[in-house]
C-alpha cells in the first residue's frame, strides 16, 4: 500500500507529478502539446520505491486530470504506455 499525496507543477510547456515518500521521490514528467494534449515523455521512480504502486498511481492521476481538463494523453514513457494499455477504463484519455 502506497501512501503519501501527488503534487503536481505546471508551466507554460510542461509539468510533473510527483510522490515524496520515506526521503525518496517518484515523478512522471510531460511535456504539453497545445492546449489540449499531453506527451507523458518519463516517470522514475527510486529502487527503494518500486513494486509499491507509486508509478501506477501517479498515471492514475494524470489519467483522472486529463478527464477533468478536457485533455488526451500521448504516452512516450514505455511505462506509462504499459499502465493505460493494462487498463481499459483509462483509455479513453489516449490520443
């Protein structure tokens, strides 16, 4: 089980997600494409972080932002690739 909440900066032309948990911090990084696309282009997450889900939940919540914005997600990052791919319900956000 995962805790510790997601924050979330963005500019003009790219922002981040990420989780601080237990001195380490997991991030997944895009960059925008107009107004209403997003290239999730990486996410890194620390050895001492992995297998807990913290990767799976910061594509849940870019996944969750791009409905309530109006947006479509292009994912580059193979592992955000592979999260929306093993979850039909998030689909609908792919561009």
């Amino acid at each position: 089980m995962t805790t510790g909440e997601i924050e979330r900066e963005e500019s003009a032309s790219k922002g981040r997600y990420w989780i601080a948990f237990e001195g380490e911090t997991a991030e997944m990084t895009y960059s925008r494409l107009g107004e209403k696309q997003l290239i999730i282009d990486h996410t890194g997450v620390p050895d001492a972080l992995r297998g807990k889900g913290f990767g799976e939940r910061l594509v849940e919540r870019a996944v969750h932002d791009a409905r309530a914005e109006g947006r479509k997600i292009v994912p580059l990052c193979p592992f955000a690739k592979a999260q929306i791919h093993r979850h039909p319900e998030w689909q609908d956000v792919l561009a």
